[in-house]
C-alpha cells in the first residue's frame, strides 16, 4: 500500500485486476425485496413467466442468493477494452470549494459508448447470444442505453431493435446515428409496430412518448418473436450485479492509495450506475465498516424522496413484471428535464428496500444547482460530464461545502457515469438561461395512488 502521492490524480489498475465475478448484494441484504408478480395472475413470477422475453442465464441471475457470480470469459474480453476505469482525484475541484474533503470520482465515460451501461449491456448480449437468441429488441430515452446495447450486439452478432422515446428521437438525432453505426435499428416510440403504440397514436397522435411507454413496445416486440429477447438497461437485479464492476474496482483503487470513503455518491434513475458503486461498499458496512450511501435524483422525478413504495408495474401497458419499489406511478409522463435517463418512474427493487430500510439515503436536487455543479466540474476536471451524472456531481459538490462548514476531512466518492458529448443541446439551454427548475407536483403524486395494482401478498 501507498499513499496517494502529492500531485498524483489518477488510479489505475492493470487489466488483470478486472474483477473476475460480480458482487450479489441480495445474499447480504437484512431484508430482500418482496417477489416480483406476474402482470396478469399477479402471483409470484416463475421463471417460465419470464422464459418468452429472457435468457435462463439472467432469469437465474435476478433471484440468486450466490453472493459471488463468476463473470464469463467472453465478457471479461470485451471488459478488457475499456475496464478498469480510472478513479481520479478531483484536486481542482477540491482547490475551487476550498474545501477539507477529498473527492475521488470513477470515470464511467470512458467505456465507447460514453456511459457505465456497456457493463451489463455487454454480458447480457453474450447471455442472450449463448441462449440462440437472434435479435434483441429494447427501448432508449436519451439513447444511452440503446448506443450500450448495440454496441454490445454487434459485439457478439446480434440484431438489435431500438425504441426511442419520440421527444429524444428528435433531440438527440446524434444518439441515434451511434446506434445506426453500431447496425441496431432505431424507430420513434410510440410507433405504429407495435399495439401498444398503435393504440397510443390513435389517442394522442403527438404523443411524445415515455419510457413506460417504449418498455410495452419493446416488450411487445419480444414476446411476438422466438427469435427475439427483450433486454433492460437498468432497475432489474442482474443489470446492478453487472454493474458491480465499478464499486470493486473502486474499492481496489482505494486499497491501492490507503484511503477508504465515508460518503458514496451516485446519481439515481432506476439505479444501476449507483447500485454498482455503492453495493460493495455496502457490503463493507454490512460488515461493521462505517461508510454513507447517497443516491440522487432530480427534483422533477423524485422517485424515491417522494413515490410511493409499493407493488407497480415496471411499464405503462402493464405487461412487464410487478414489482415493489418507490413508484411515481407508471402512468408518469415526466416533465422534459434534460437528463434523459433519469425520468423513469419506478427504480430498482434492491435499491428501494435499501432505501426503505434507512440504508441508503436519497435526496432530490434541481437542475439548476446540478447544472451549475456540472459547469464548475468541466472548467476545473474538463470533462464534460452528462447531465445524469451532474446530479451526482452535484451532491457530491454539497458533501464537500458540508465538510468544509464542518472543518472536517471527509473522503467521498462519486460515479461520473458518462460524458456529456450528445447532451450539448441542454447545456446550450442551462447557458442561455432556459433552465429552470422543476418540482413534480404532489397532486400528481396522489393521485398515482389510484392507479396502483392491488396485490395483496403480505
Ligand atoms: C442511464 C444513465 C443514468 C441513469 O441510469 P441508472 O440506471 O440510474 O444508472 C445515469 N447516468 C448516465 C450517464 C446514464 O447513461
């Protein structure tokens, strides 16, 4: 072991400390999360429920109680390629707050696809592939996890179909010429390919679309063909314990340098990039360590500061598994706030009984303060982070003017999940002072209530 040396601002590891198998966090869990239910019998979902639309591999994956799963050579391969992400200091950052506390951030964007999604996206197109599946189809908002995914199939010769949620189709017309380069096809979603579409267009012909709502059509299109599988870019179990990656490299880093963090901080959507930080670190504290989890999300969509936590289908036409979690609701059709890839409704199961269970702390900011954070970040760091990843930045940033306030030398770490290169659209907006903050509105939140399913498994 050695210190971080005085002008040092990079940890890395050598290829061969690629972690070898995934961290489990349900074999650690006080409380795992209640069964998911089958949409229709509403009873516990068998895996032959969940056969039509996925590989047994990753059916095996979501309910294993193995606390360490061995990651596959093939993907191990194609980890090689990007992995292990460095971990940097943020000394600039530190020196602007002038704050006490050390930052450490791991650096999710330098994966091809910007992102920390190519982590489970790659191992579940070699599940998929192993299975005799042709083709997947799933759905993208701002396009993140849809560029993962075709990446990853055309990794290992796979089709892939993408549903886009409309209003990004059309901003984000760069996402999808990654995705076309990449061989996936990408259609606007609510489409007219699927039912569910068809009925939402005759409804409402300008639809701009949902991620529940692209969730139906991809799952629709799964369950139409034998040859094809759905795949899910986040929320589902086996999506965190891919993504596990980043916490066990992180804690190797941290070895490395002799420091170890009080505070992990990572963005959350359906909470796979902050799961895959935090979970290994949790296990620590499962362990007695002393070390804080924060997971953030934007005010617009504060699913787990204000959901309610309860069964809810995962999407809008409620086809896909019933799960409990802290829910908006799946009829939420969220405001347009420019991280895309946190406006979904629900989030992980695992990550909502942490939660619940006073493990993780959440807290919701705006996108002002987060876009603020995001700038202060790329003209001290550079990089130019997306704006998923700012709220992390963001809470990150208040950790740090607490220490300070405090005078105290508190050690955090956060997940810079991606590059902001296909989001400058936002920040055009957030610099000609367009942005404003947004609060979703507690009436709407009430009123989810209603529309939740009734299930009555204690
Ligand atoms: C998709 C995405 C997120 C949000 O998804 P999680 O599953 O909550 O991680 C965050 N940051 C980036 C860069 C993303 O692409």
């Amino acid at each position: 072991m050695r210190e971080l040396s005085e002008k040092q601002v990079k940890v890395v590891l050598p290829e061969k400390d690629i972690p070898r198998q995934w961290y489990n966090i349900l074999a650690d869990m006080p409380t795992t999360p209640k069964p998911g239910l089958n949409p229709i019998t509403k009873k516990p979902l068998t895996p032959e429920d969940l056969l039509p639309i996925f590989p047994m591999d990753l059916i095996l994956q979501e309910t294993s109680s193995e606390r360490w799963i061995d990651i596959p050579e093939e993907v191990l391969d194609i980890y090689r390629l990007w992995r292990p992400s460095p971990m940097y200091r943020a000394r600039r950052l530190e020196q602007a707050l002038g704050t006490p506390a050390r930052i450490y951030y791991k650096y999710e964007g330098v994966s091809p696809a910007g992102s920390h999604k190519p982590n489970t996206a790659i191992p579940q197109a070699y599940f998929n592939k192993k299975a005799g599946i042709k083709r997947l189809a799933t759905e993208t908002g701002a396009g993140q996890w849809g560029s993962a995914l075709s990446l990853a199939c055309t990794y290992f010769g796979l089709e892939c179909t993408v549903y886009m949620v409309k209003v990004s189709y059309h901003q984000k017309p760069y996402r999808r010429s990654m995705m076309e380069v990449w061989g996936a096809e990408v259609i606007a979603s609510p489409s007219d390919r699927t039912e569910t579409g068809r009925r939402i267009l005759e409804r409402e012909p300008d639809c701009p679309g949902s991620l529940g709502m692209a969730i139906s059509e991809a799952v629709e299109d799964a369950m139409s063909r034998k040859d094809t599988n759905y795949s899910l870019g986040s929320v589902l179990n086996h999506v965190l314990l891919h993504q596990t990656v980043i916490g066990l490299e992180a804690q190797k880093q941290f070895e490395l340098i002799d420091d170890y963090p009080d505070v992990v901080v990572g963005c959350c959507g359906g909470g796979s990039n902050f799961g895959g930080l935090a979970f290994p670190f949790l296990a620590d504290k499962f362990a007695g360590k002393k070390v804080r989890t924060v997971a953030v999300e934007p005010t617009a969509c504060p699913t787990l500061t204000k959901g309610h936590f309860a069964y809810d289908y995962g999407d809008s036409a409620k086809m896909s598994p019933i799960v409990q979690m802290y829910t908006l609701g799946h009829d939420f059709v969220p405001a347009g706030i420019h991280a895309g890839g946190l406006r979904y409704h629900g989030a992980s199961p695992i990550v909502s009984q942490l939660v619940h269970d006073g493990i993780i702390e959440a807290k919701a900011v705006g996108q002002e303060g987060v876009f603020e954070a995001a700038i202060l970040f790329a003209r001290t760091e550079g990089i130019l982070p997306a704006p998923e990843s700012a709220h992390a930045i963001k809470g990150a940033i208040d950790e740090a003017l607490e220490a300070k306030e405090a005078e105290e030398e508190r050690v955090i770490l956060f997940c810079l999940s991606g590059h902001g290169h296909f989001d400058l659209s936002a920040y055009d907006e957030y610099l000609a002072g367009n942005l404003v903050d947004v609060e979703y509105p507690q009436e709407k939140i009430d009123e989810a209530l209603k529309s939740l399913p009734q299930c009555d498994i204690a």
